[in-house]
C-alpha cells in the first residue's frame, strides 16, 4: 500500500470526489472464462462501469470513502478500455509477472490526463480476473487532480459471485466496496491520526 499522509488528511475534510470508473487496460485475463471476442470483452468492460452507476445504493462509494457528494467522468475509461489489445488481454495463466507495484501506480497516474471538476478522484484498476482461482485483483486509487499525485493505492483481491458474467465479477467490486466501507477506510484514517483512532 502507497499512502501520501498529509494529502490523505486532505481528502478526509474534502466532500466531493470523482469516480474516474473501472480501467481495464492493463488488465490479464484467464482463457479460461474469458475466451471471447475482442469486441465481446470491450463490451463487459462499458457493462461493469455501467453497473456501479446505474446501482449506486448496491455500489455504495458514498459510504465507502466518506463522500456526500460524487461526480461522474467516465471519459477517461471508456477511452482507455476501448484501446485495450485483445493479445495484451487474454492468459493461459496469472502468474506474479502480471502484477503492478506502488511504484507503477504512480508512475501510471502521472501519465494521466485528468479531470478539474473536483480536487479528488477515484480510479479503480483491474489488474486481473483469474477464473483459474476465482479472483479479481483491484487497485483503489485515489489522486490528486491538481498535481496528478497518488494519494493512495491499494491492491485488493475479491470473490467473484452470482450468476452471468457481468454479475459474477460484478461482484467482485460490490465486495470491494463493502469491504472499504466496513474496514478498509477506518483503517487508512488511523493511520494518518493515530492519536484519534476512529472505530
């Protein structure tokens, strides 16, 4: 986990972030469970996006990271996902070479061309689904707009679910969230006040 604590303190007090959407573009994906047209794929890429704006109460990020009020830009995403190369996609198998550091999230987002509308965003990238061992692999991103500076990132690993490949790894980002809201943000926020643990 990467964690700026000054600007982490800021994002605290701030009420509004943005939701940049779910990044598939350098995302890995098991043959298995994933053996379809390039086009096919694109299209369950807009399908999981759609999916946690149309279902915003299941979806919760308000709970999730402490935001009364979100904004919602999705051009960045649907641009990147679009340009994804099905031969980049595709694996026989997730191995520890697929896997991002810190240090490539950050160097990733200062390549990014972001957003104004507000001093915070949240970028969700996949970095695999693995039908193999039933997980999705997710990094939370949370940046700063004016400076392109990660404020924090953290690679989450959830169980897909349900029935239908858009649910079953729809899933996987309804537990995310779930998880954030029950434990994760209380957990960021006792790091960076330690002397007031929140519980």
């Amino acid at each position: 986990m990467y964690l700026n604590e000054p600007l982490f303190s800021e994002f605290i007090e701030n009420k509004e972030i943005l939701w940049l959407g779910i990044d598939f573009s350098k995302t890995v994906l098991t043959k298995s469970g994933f053996d379809f047209p390039v086009e096919v794929l694109h299209h369950y890429f807009n399908e999981w996006n759609r999916l946690i704006i149309s279902d915003q109460k299941k979806y919760d990020m308000r709970m999730a990271f402490r935001k009364p009020i979100m904004h919602y830009d999705l051009s960045l995403v649907t641009k990147k996902n679009k340009n994804a190369k099905y031969s980049h996609l595709i694996v026989d198998h997730v191995t520890i070479r697929n896997q991002f550091s810190e240090k490539h999230i950050v160097e990733y987002v200062k390549k990014i061309s972001l957003p104004n509308q507000t001093r915070f965003s949240l970028l969700l990238l996949v970095e695999s689904f693995d039908q193999k061992s039933k997980t999705a692999t997710i990094w939370v991103i949370i940046i700063d707009n004016s400076n392109s500076e990660v404020v924090l990132c953290e690679k989450f690993m959830e169980e897909p679910g349900g029935f239908g490949v858009r649910n079953y790894w729809g899933r996987t980002f309804y537990n995310l969230f779930f998880n954030i809201q029950k434990k994760g943000f209380l957990r960021w926020t006792n790091l960076v006040q330690p002397d007031n643990l929140i519980k």
